[in-house]
C-alpha cells in the first residue's frame, strides 16, 4: 500500500514538473497554465459548435484570461461572429483578434 502511495506520489511529480517549469519561464503560475489550457479549450470547442464558424481555421490562444484568434476568414462578419463567441466563453477576460478577411 505504501509503495503504491509512493509511485503515485513519484507519477505525479514527473508528470507536474515539466509543467511548472515551463509555466515558470514564461511568467505563469501551473494554475495560470491549467486556467488558459482549459479557457482555450472551452473556446475552440465553442467555435466547432457554431455553424457559422466550425469550418474556418482559427487558431485560439490564451494568456491569462485573454484569447487572441488568429487565422483567416470570409467576411468581417465571421471574424465578428468567432470574437463575439470567444468573449462569451467562461474564464475570458478580454478577447484579440489578428483575424485575416480573405474573401
């Protein structure tokens, strides 16, 4: 039981340390890490359900609490429509588009 403990204990330090080492060199904290992982997550998916929008290659990428989409679209109005989504979506804070109008 004990040595169970321990390898759990051991699986989960080499699976957090290359998190928080990574987290530490760009500024973030492993819970900033895990909030804009999620936040990004919730995002893209809310974008893959949108009809308007699922097709379009729109990169997400989060820094925290802020959403910057980049790609290209059709028209201001899905670039409007995918920014509309994105600041909607829990956890955001601020959204910024670098969206291309691509007719």
């Amino acid at each position: 039981m004990i040595r169970t403990y321990l390898r759990s204990i051991s699986l989960a330090t080499v699976l957090l340390t290359p998190v928080a080492i990574s987290a530490a060199g760009c500024g973030k904290s492993v819970g900033n890490v895990i909030d804009d992982a999620t936040i990004t997550g919730r995002v893209k998916t809310a974008l893959l359900n949108d009809p308007d929008v699922a097709g379009l290659k729109i990169d997400v990428d989060t820094f925290k609490g802020v959403v910057t989409l980049s790609g290209a679209v059709k028209s201001r109005e899905e670039a409007d429509k995918a920014q509309a989504i994105a600041r909607r979506t829990p956890g955001v804070t601020d959204v910024k588009s670098t969206l291309q109008i691509n007719p």
